[in-house]
C-alpha cells in the first residue's frame, strides 16, 4: 500500500468513524438502539449498512422505471435485487443483537432520491451511476475496516464478509457503466 493509498485509508476511516458516531448518537437518541452488549462500532456498522441499503434500494427503485438505458435499467433491477438480500440479512442479524435498524431513509437521503428524481435522460442514468459508484466506494472502505477489525461481534464480521464482493462487483458494473457517458 503506497503512503498516499494509506493515508486516503486513514482518512476514510476517521471520517466514517465521526459521521458513524454522530449517526449512533442521533439513533440512541431516536430510541433505535438498544444496548446488548455489541461494541458501538458494530451498531455504527449495522446503522450505516442500513442506511446505505436502504437508498440504494429506493435509486434503484427508481432507476428501474427511470433510465434511459435499458443496460441501467438492468443494472438497477439486479442492484434492488442484491440489495433486498442484504437487507433481510442484515434485519436478520438485528434481531439477533436486538438492535433496531433505521427504517426509513435519512434527510441526505431523501434528498438525493429528489435530485435524481428530477433529472431525465442521460443525466439521470450517469448521476445514479455515480451514487452508487461513488457512495459504494465510501461503504466498501467500511466494510473493510469492519471485516479486518480484531474484535468485531462475529455475526457482523460474517455479514460484512458476504457483502465484500457485492460491493465490489456494484462498483466496478457502474463505473463500467459509466465509461459508455464519457
């Protein structure tokens, strides 16, 4: 890993550290999380995870009935798709650490969902493919840092392993995807 890598590492790390604590604290204050023994890091890891199915289910969504290309379209209904599974294995490994997840999308969220909403033609396909590519590429880095953690509750070490290569397989398609706008 070259030092520039490294560094754009560690700082990923800590920006998703300081947006996972504020999201934990706003969610212990919402009453969504309830304490069983799982370190904070788990429950900003299972919040997060949430989080960033859920809007990635509701673009995908709307990318389904919205892109112009048929290869986005396509692409939108197999992402949905992956990310249903996810999402019911993620609800699964909720109630076995009796932690409530966020059940709708947050306000950045939906926001986004609105942008994309308003745009047509080309431009919606290449920004949804751009969410998704840029915003899985923030969570890829997450699920790293979780898998490769020493002391992580191993129900969500197992999650975050299964979900590695889908990922990884969603941001390489939409970043191919994307070669076909530029």
């Amino acid at each position: 890993m070259t030092r520039s890598q490294l560094v754009r590492t560690v700082t990923l790390a800590t920006l998703i550290c300081t947006l996972g604590a504020a999201h934990i604290r706003a969610a212990e204050e919402d009453g969504i999380v309830r304490d069983v023994g799982v370190s904070n890091l788990d429950k900003t890891f299972a919040i997060e995870a949430a989080h960033g199915i859920l809007r990635d289910k509701a673009l995908a969504n709307l990318a389904q009935h919205r892109a112009q290309s048929p290869k986005v379209r396509k692409f939108a209904i197999e992402l949905r798709d992956r990310r249903e599974k996810a999402h019911a294995r993620l609800r699964t490994l909720a109630e076995e650490t009796r932690l409530r997840l966020p059940e709708r999308l947050d306000m950045y969220q939906r926001q986004q969902v609105k942008k994309l909403a308003s745009l047509t033609g080309e431009q919606f396909d290449r920004q949804f493919l751009q969410y998704i590519a840029e915003t899985d590429y923030i969570r890829f880095y997450q699920f790293e840092l979780r898998n490769g953690a020493l002391r992580v509750y191993p129900p969500v070490a197992k999650f975050a392993r299964e979900q590695l290569p889908v990922l990884r397989k969603d941001m390489q398609r939409a970043r191919q995807l994307l070669e076909d706008y530029r």
